[in-house]
C-alpha cells in the first residue's frame, strides 16, 4: 500500500523555515576594500571624517560674496586662484577668486558664479553677468558624510557604489564575514561532462552536465568558495565517501538531482545515514521537490534535477539561505508591477515563476516553452512573473516581476 503523500509547502513558509537553519557564520577576516566587492560586512563602518572635508565649488567659475553683487554686470578684481587640492586665503573684501570643481571655498565667500555668467573685463577684473544667490554652487563640508556616521552598516553587502563610499572616508581595508564554503557535486551514472565524450558519440539515455556549470556560476556570484568535486559515482559507497569528505571542512554541501518522490538514488539514504534530512515538497513551479539536512556539522541542500527547476529554486531558497549565513541583512529582491504583453489563459494550482523578458514597450513577453528541463528560456529571459496560484493572466494585466538582474546579484 502506498504511503500518503505529504501536502505541499508553501513557498514563503519553506524559505522562513529554510532561514531560520542560517545562523550567520561568526569567523570574519580583513580584506583590501579593492578584493570586498560582493562580501559582507562584519562590522559596523564609522567614518573619522566630514565628505567633503571643507566646503568646496561644485562648479569652474568665480567665488564671490552674493552680498556685494546687487546688479548684473558688476566688475571685480581677480585677487587669486585657487586650483583643487591648493590651499585658499581668505577672500579679500571686494573681489572675486578665480576657483575650479572641487576646490576649497576661501574664508569670507558665499556662492559661486559659474563660468558661464561672467565674462572676462579689463585688466585682471572678472564681470560678474547673472546676480548670486547665498550659497549657490557650494558643496557644503559633512553634506555626504559627517565625522562619526555610520556609512556601511553591519550585514551591508559591498556593491562598487559601496567600495567607493569606504575609500572616500579612508578606508583601504574592511572587515567582511568569511566566504561560505561549499561542496558542490552530482550524482548519476547518465551525466557526462563536456568535453569527454562528442555528441555524436554518447550513449542512448546519456546527458551532459549542465547543472554544475550554473550552479558553480550561481555559488560564486553569491560570494561563495566552491568546491567542485565532480560527478560521484551512482553507488552507496561512494555517495557516502563524497558526503563525509565534505562535511568535514565545507560549511555547504549542494546537490542537484535525486530529490524527487519515489525516485530511487542514494543521495537520500545517505544524508539520512549521516545525518538528518528533510525532504519538501513545494508548491512552486518549476522546483517542487527540494531538500535541506544536516551532515556533521555542514548544512545539505538538495535541488532538483530538472536545469530549470535547479535554476529556479537556487534564486529563491538557496541565494537567501547563503547571504544569511554570510550575515547579509538584506535578500529579497523587490517586486515590479509591470505589463504582461502575453496571456496565461490555463491557471496552475501552483504557484508559477515564469520566464519573461521586457520589450521595447516595457512590456513582459512570455518564453513560449515553459518546461522545466528548457534552459534556453533561463539565458533568454530576464525576469521572472510571480503569478499565484490558479491564476490565469490575460494582456494589458499588471503582473508582480522580478528582475534577474537583481536575483543574480
């Protein structure tokens, strides 16, 4: 007699209960801030200093003080220059100091007219075309950052924009959370790496592995250290090797395949032998099987086979579960409602992720092959519509996207 089938879990339930499996990894280590793109920060960055350090002209022109300039057309004498990076003396009453972008405004100046209001005037005098107004064309000292602001917090992962923002506040070196390490292999007699063996030469029932190539990719974009070992022979023994090897110095072990009700593997058993597993079924599609389990002291995670429901499922639950376990504060990815240029007349009792791509209109096209053994729509796509479940969509309806750009991230 067949054992009942388990109810399906809800996707937001499963990501909440896969979570909560994250503790953050506590060891961290300091590393130049031109090598921390992608990591995360372990400890909270306090800048030692006002940006800009003094207040400084955002614009080539003249520094002037707006109270001696009542009309257009006033000429004034040029008493000094003042280039970036040069020192400036106090404005003397009176006159007008040449100055440059990102040069310090002199003492007793409080605007500056841009190059283009003004117009050279006999001797070393400068006409000063457009009346100012107080404080015009000044950056002001501490407008970007203050001395004691917290600019990165802790958990931050360092985008370029970020690195930036450390180096302008004189940081060289940062303090990230260690790089996650995971073990990546499959299983299964019918995979062949390419390159082994020419297409025209593979035996009936043989597939190349794909999934390691993307999987290895997806890891290491998630500021991962990958071990890759391979392809594991399809038998107890070396599943059980494979799996007590990376336990021992991986904080990750992933697989791919062989998570699947029913299906006869030694992936299963041999967690279970080692250690726990929890097997899931998710009301998603594509990636309703998925796995998450403990061997020693390494968290396993198992997606399923198909290339799609792989992809799919690392976005969603695993991209999450390792930027926590780095310390990131911050995973989910922000929900656009934009156009559907497609209709979806055949609803689905599971919730559905399909692959989608903006048009010239800012529109969402459909990939017409939505299976999930299809990985061309995973490279032509660039988002994914979230649709709920037993909902049809119809064009010119507002759907919930979700950009690749920013799951890749």
């Amino acid at each position: 007699m067949n054992a009942p089938r388990a109810p399906l879990r809800a996707l937001d339930d499963a990501l909440q209960d896969l979570l909560a499996h994250a503790l953050p990894i506590e060891r961290s280590e300091t590393v130049s801030t031109f090598d921390a793109a992608g990591r995360v920060l372990a400890e909270d960055l306090v800048s030692e200093l006002q940006v800009p350090p003094q207040d400084n002209s955002s614009m080539d022109g003249y520094a002037v003080r707006s109270a001696e300039i009542a009309d257009e057309g006033v000429p004034l004498p040029v008493s000094q220059r003042i280039p970036a990076g040069a020192p400036a003396l106090p404005l003397a009453p009176g006159t007008a100091a040449r100055i440059f972008t990102g040069a310090t405004v002199p003492a007793g100046a409080d605007a500056i007219v841009m190059q283009e209001d003004t117009e050279p005037d006999e001797g070393d005098k400068v006409r000063i075309l457009r009346v100012p107004s107080p404080g015009q064309w000044i950056r002001r000292s501490g407008e970007d950052v203050r001395r004691g602001d917290v600019v990165l917090a802790r958990g931050e992962r360092l985008s370029a924009a970020a690195l930036g923002l450390a180096a302008s506040v004189g940081r060289d070196r940062l303090r990230v959370a260690v790089r996650p390490r995971v073990a990546l292999f499959s299983t299964g007699d019918e995979l062949v790496m390419p390159g082994e063996v020419p297409p025209a030469q593979m035996k009936p029932g043989a597939i190349y592995n794909s999934n390691r190539f993307f999987l290895r990719a997806l890891l290491r974009g998630a500021g991962c250290e990958v071990s890759d070992l391979g392809i594991v022979p399809d038998r107890r023994d070396a599943t059980l090797e494979a799996l007590e090897a990376a336990a021992r110095d991986h904080d990750v072990i992933l697989t791919s395949g062989g998570v699947s009700v029913g299906e006869e593997d030694h992936i299963k058993p041999a967690v279970q032998q080692l250690g726990s597993l929890d097997l899931w079924q998710i009301a998603m599609k594509p990636g309703k099987p998925f796995a998450y389990g403990r061997v020693g002291p390494a968290h396993f995670l198992g997606l399923p086979g198909n290339p799609v429901s792989s992809f799919v499922t690392f976005l969603l639950l695993v991209r999450p579960f390792l930027l926590k376990l780095q310390g990131a504060t911050r995973w989910s990815v922000p929900v656009q409602h934009l156009t559907a240029a497609f209709d979806l007349p055949r609803a689905d009792k599971r919730r559905e992720f399909l692959r989608v791509r903006r048009n010239a209109e800012g529109e969402l096209e459909l990939y017409p092959n939505q299976s999930s053994g299809v990985l061309t729509s995973a490279v032509w796509c660039d988002g994914l519509v979230d649709n709920p479940a037993n909902t049809t969509i119809a064009r010119g309806d507002r759907v919930a996207f979700l950009s690749l750009a920013e799951l890749l991230q």
